[in-house]
C-alpha cells in the first residue's frame, strides 16, 4: 500500500518507492527538463535518489513526492520539502519537477501550493526556500506565484543559485 502524503483537486502526492525508478528515470533522462540541474541520471543514479529520498522520510519525516494524476494515477513529476544546508543553516527547500508533457497545465503550481500548506500546517520552520538557476525563468515564476519572494544569490552545488523564501509570518490565511 502506498503511503499517500496529500490530496489537491487534481493531484495526489505520495512517498516515492523502488518501483518508481522508471518513471523518474524517463524524467531524469530528458534533457529539457534537467537543463538546470547538474546533469541527467542512469538508473543507478535515480536507485540512489530513491534510496536518499527515503532515507529523509524516516529522518525528517518530510522528502520529495511522487506527483500523480488524482483520476488517472499517471506519474506526473515530483514536488515536496527537502532539508537543504544553506550559509550553515538548516533550511526546508520546496522543489518541483516534472514530465516535460506536463508543464504548462498548472500541475507544478497546484503541488508546489499543496507543499507549502503541509509546511505551514504540519512544519515549525520560520520560512520555506526554493533554490533556483538564475536561467530558470519557469521556476522563478511559479515561487513568484505561490508567494515566494527573491531574497539573494548563494552558491552551493558548486554553481550560483537564487534563494527563493517564504516566510511564516508571509501566510495570513489559507486562500490559496
């Protein structure tokens, strides 16, 4: 049985498992969609992102998700929360990704809002980050429109990167 973390209007997150490693695979694979990350993954490479991301829901309870169809169960991408050590500081990271077919349809807007909600309803952190590839122009807009403002440049990854934040006390109700 598969552990679901949350439900939107069109959506289902849940845990990510071993059997997923060919869905993530055909997006990992897809050059378009990992243009700002640092390269595409084998399946060996997706086992041990499978394996990370599991190892953080046993230790933080929180990672990232396996973003599905609500009335087809297709695999869509991923979204959730992530601890990400920046300037020597825990921080809670909201990423996305998705099927390359995917974007465009408000799938990554609807998860990254449902992510954000689970963090201020279910998480004690002050704020929530999103970093971002200063070429990104796709991601800084959806941070832009789920709330998330432009706070600084970092590096990490050994490459230089927009932190995105959205702070606690940002959320005067839940509207979205």
């Amino acid at each position: 049985m598969k552990k679901i973390i949350l439900t939107t209007d069109r959506l289902v997150l849940r845990e990510m498992y071993r059997e997923d490693v060919d869905h993530l695979l055909e997006m990992f694979q897809d050059p378009e969609v990992m243009k700002y990350y640092s390269g595409l993954k084998n399946r060996e490479e997706t086992r041990k992102w499978i394996e990370w991301t599991r190892e953080n829901y046993g230790k933080y309870g929180v990672g990232l998700w396996i973003v599905e169809g609500k009335s087809t169960g297709e695999f869509l991408g991923q979204c959730g929360l992530v601890l990400q050590k920046v300037d020597g500081n825990m921080e809670i990271e909201l990423g996305y990704l998705l099927k390359r077919c995917q974007w465009g349809k408000g799938i990554a807007l609807e998860a990254a809002r449902a992510c954000k909600h689970y963090w201020y309803e279910k998480m004690t952190a002050e704020r929530v980050i999103s970093l971002i590839d200063p070429l990104n122009d796709r991601s800084a807009k959806l941070a832009a429109r789920i709330g998330m403002k432009y706070e600084k440049r970092i590096r990490k990854w050994e490459k230089e990167l927009d932190l995105y934040s959205f702070y606690r006390s940002d959320f005067t109700h839940i509207q979205e």
